[in-house]
C-alpha cells in the first residue's frame, strides 16, 4: 500500500503490526538513507540531553512532554556519562519528574555529562499482541485472503470477523447472534460451584 498527502499520509485508528521492521526515508547530503525503529519487548518512551555540574550535585528536570508519558508505576532508568574523563559522579535520585547527579564525598566539581533515560509508557498495561495474530498460521490465513481475482481455478480464503476473533472459514449462512452463541457458551461451560 502506498499513500500520499499534504496534511499526512497515513492515520491509524488503532494499533499498528507489521512482520517486518519500520523505517523512515530521511533526506542526506549523501542521498535517501533508511533510518530504522528502535525496538523493545515493551512498550518505552525515552529522553535525552546534556547537563553540566557545577558543584555538589545538580538537578536535571524532564521535559514535560516526556514526564507526562511516563508510567507513574515505575521509575525510569537513567544512564549518566561524564564528558572529558572519568568523574567520581553519580545518580542521587530519579522520579518521574527528573534526576538528581551528585559528587561522590561532596567534592566540587565542575564538569558536562550527556544523559540517557528510558521508561514504561503510560499506557504500557495496553500494550499486547492480539491472540489471533499469536496463530501461526495467521499469515497463511492472510497470503490466502489476498488472492489473484484472475486465477478462476481457485477460491480466496474467506475472513471475516465474528465479533469475537478474525475467522478464515465460510461465513455461516444465517447472521451470528452473539449475545446468544455467548450466553450458549456460558451455559455449556462446568460451574465454578460444583
């Protein structure tokens, strides 16, 4: 699929999966390169930037766009580099607002560090493959549905949704109630009583 526009390209109303990776097409002096999609096993945001030291300790606040994403739930891991040298510095304190570097046993200092801080998302409880994408025979479902309409000797692989979980088989020929198949389920299942 290819899509082009003024105001954008493309607007999901949803999530977004892909079996391969994601990259943008970034304008060089050395041509079109691909930059390509950190990414994580969970759901991340991070930030970054550069401080300096002048003292004792110093106190680095996160820009509020980036604090307001972070999960309240947990502190995000922050990696410090002194510039120059090795430096006897360290992370005092982190919350979800910002961090504190310090000098080991309250030496002056004065010196830059760049900085690195990495946390769950807000929303990271959200954040799962669906269960019918976890099929392992979800892209042979797909590749089976996106058939050539000009092969007349086959037939695509039907795929509709039964709301409840994507189907790849024939349509039934009456509409599904599914508060009824529902409430058919629940009564088959054991009780939890007995």
């Amino acid at each position: 699929m290819a899509t082009s526009g003024e105001l954008f390209a493309l607007y999901n109303d949803g999530n977004a999966y892909t079996e391969g990776y994601s990259a943008d097409i970034v304008e060089t002096g050395d041509g079109r390169k691909a930059a390509f999609a950190v990414t994580s096993t969970e759901l991340k945001i991070y930030a970054d930037g550069k401080g300096n030291i002048s003292g004792n300790e110093v106190y680095v606040k996160f820009d509020s766009y980036f604090a307001s994403m972070l999960s309240a739930e947990n502190l995000p891991n922050v990696t410090i580099t002194p510039i120059g040298g090795w430096a006897p510095v360290y992370i005092k304190t982190i919350t979800t607002e910002g961090f504190t570097v310090a000098v080991a046993d309250n030496n002056n200092t004065n010196l830059d560090f760049t900085w690195i801080a990495v946390g769950r998302r807000i929303d990271h409880n959200n954040a799962a493959l669906p269960k019918d994408l976890e099929n392992e025979r979800f892209n042979q479902n797909i590749r089976g549905f996106m058939f050539n309409e000009n092969e007349l000797n086959n037939s695509a692989t039907p795929m509709w949704w039964d709301g409840t979980q994507i189907r790849f088989d024939a349509l039934p020929e009456k509409p599904v109630d599914m508060g009824k198949k529902m409430e058919e389920e629940r009564k088959m299942m054991p009780s939890q009583n007995q």
